[in-house]
C-alpha cells in the first residue's frame, strides 16, 4: 500500500514542527522569520512539515502553498490529566487500548468531548481551503484520544480529499477502523510491519545536540540519542536516513516525519536551537542526504507506476 499525492505514489520525507519560538511562545516574531524556517526545511530538502498540535496563522500555510512544502495538520486534542503509564509506559511495552474507555484516556468529561467536536468543524472551515494540507492528524500518543474510528468517518465525510492519520503513535485501533499503521519509533529499530495499511513513521529521530547559550535550561537535556558534537551529529544522521530508514522505503514506508525542527525548551533534539541562531546540521549536507532518500523513492514510484 503506498501513499499518493495527486494521485501519484510520493514519499513524505518531512519534520515534526510544535511551532514553538524563544522570544514569542507560540507566536513566531515576524513573517521574515517564519519564511525563512520554512525554505530551510525546503533547502535542507525536505517535502513536508507536520505541524504538531498548534494551528498556525493563515499566512504560515500561505507560505507552505506557495514555496511547496506539504502539510500534515495535526488537530488539538485535549483531554484531562494524562496517566503516565497509559500514554507513555504501556505503549512502549505493546500494549494497546480500545479508545472507547474514556476513563483510560481521561475523556471522562462530557462538555470536553463535545469541544473537541466544536474544534474539529472549525479546524476543517478554517483550513479546509489550504492546499498545502495533505494529511490530518487526529490523535497523538493517546493524548486526549477517543473514538477515533467514528472521527476518522466524520472527518472524511467532510473531507474525502485528504489523508487521514488517525491515531498517530500508539494505541492503533485496528484494520478497517483506521487509515495509517502510524508509528512512532524512537528506542528500537526502525521496519515496517506487516499490514494492510499504508505504514509511515510519524515520528522517528530525535536526537539532541546540546550548544552551550543557546539553552533554554542549562540543568536539563531530552533527547533520544545525545550527542557531544556537530559531527558525531552528522554522521549519526546518516546513519539513521542511510542505511536505517532509506531500505525502508521498498519494503513499504510511505512517509517518515523527523523529530525535529527546532530546540524547544528542554527538549534541544532540534535541527536548530531554540532561539534560531545555530543550524545544528549543515543544511548542504542534511540536502545530501534526503536527495539520496529522494532518488530512492522516486525509483520505487517509477516502478509502480510502469506497474
């Protein structure tokens, strides 16, 4: 099963976006700067953003339109207090969860699910007519999941142009009720499982490079892999993309999302620091490496097609 764009088989080789600024939270400080994060993306050589639980000013995916990168919109889930172990520990050891419990996804409280509800219609009636959108994604890792089977419908019932990404991560509710085997894929090795659906990493990678001054805590450090310096970095890349995700993309993998763009708060796995000031990964060379992963798919596309 393979993912399309237009109609044609494509692979989207993209970024995790939270969107996320030191100096304005979630408000980028000007149009010069959000422009200029987007054909980094583009110059590194990257087709897709996939912008993480926040809904970005008009002019943001005005800007995705016109310089081509595809989106994939997350909607904001919500939700009450979060247990530990059901959206973070038991996932990791494979344990799945029916999201109709709403008491396991702390979705006990009506009036919440019904704003969910009231969020999903404006999301679509505000984004709807951005052409940059590919993908919508519903639910991630469980935060503030339920009944994905039924929004998955409702969302496709308003709009059977896009991809749908259902449940993003974890706690996948099955074949036929769900559109992606949607993975995220951190500690063990990358692959594609065997499955009906079209599989891709929703998100992968995550590994950090600490830059002394460009911190937003200096005491505390997340990342999946750490690294000491830009080259370790580097290499550690192309690795990952290379020889890790690149044989992927025959055996199935449909689109791999990177975590991610940039440093965010503790969290410095970014491809720049927090503040922008530092590119972590030389854009020249990070472009050597997703051409590679380019020319690669694009082979496999050529082949299904003349199949």
């Amino acid at each position: 099963m393979r993912l399309t764009l237009n109609g044609k088989p494509y692979f989207f080789n993209g970024v995790l976006d939270q969107g996320y600024w030191s100096d304005g939270m979630l408000t980028y400080p000007s149009d010069k700067a959000a422009i200029d994060e987007l054909k980094m993306l583009k110059a590194m050589g990257f087709n897709t953003v996939r912008k993480h639980i926040k809904i970005e000013p008009m002019r943001w995916y005005y800007h995705c339109d016109r310089l081509g990168l595809v989106v994939w919109q997350d909607f904001v889930n919500g939700g009450s207090d979060y247990k530990f172990t059901h959206i973070a520990a038991f996932p990791f050891l494979g344990v799945k969860h029916r999201d109709d419990d709403y008491k396991y996804f702390a979705r006990e409280n009506g009036a919440g699910r019904a704003e969910f509800a009231e969020m999903v219609d404006e999301t679509l009636a505000q984004l709807g007519n951005c052409t940059c959108i590919g993908v919508w994604v519903l639910f991630n890792e469980g935060w503030g999941q339920f009944d994905s089977a039924f929004w998955t419908e409702y969302v496709r019932s308003k709009d059977n142009s896009r991809i749908i990404d259902s449940v993003s991560g974890w706690h996948d509710q099955g074949v036929g009720k769900t559109e992606l085997k949607s993975l995220h894929t951190y500690y063990t090795p990358l692959k594609v499982p065997k499955d009906r659906r079209a599989v891709v990493l929703s998100e992968f990678g995550g590994y950090s490079r600490k830059i002394d001054g460009h911190v937003f805590d200096q005491e505390k450090e997340f990342g999946y892999k750490k690294f000491k310096t830009d080259s370790d970095l580097l290499e550690a890349l192309k690795t990952l993309y290379l020889k890790k995700l690149k044989p992927l993309i025959r055996k199935g993998l449909c689109g791999a999302i990177y975590t991610q763009v940039s440093d965010v708060e503790e969290e410095i796995n970014g491809l720049t620091t927090y503040d922008r000031k530092i590119v972590k990964v030389p854009i020249g060379e990070m472009a050597k490496i997703n051409a590679e992963i380019q020319t690669e798919a694009e082979k496999i596309e050529e082949e299904i097609e003349r199949n």
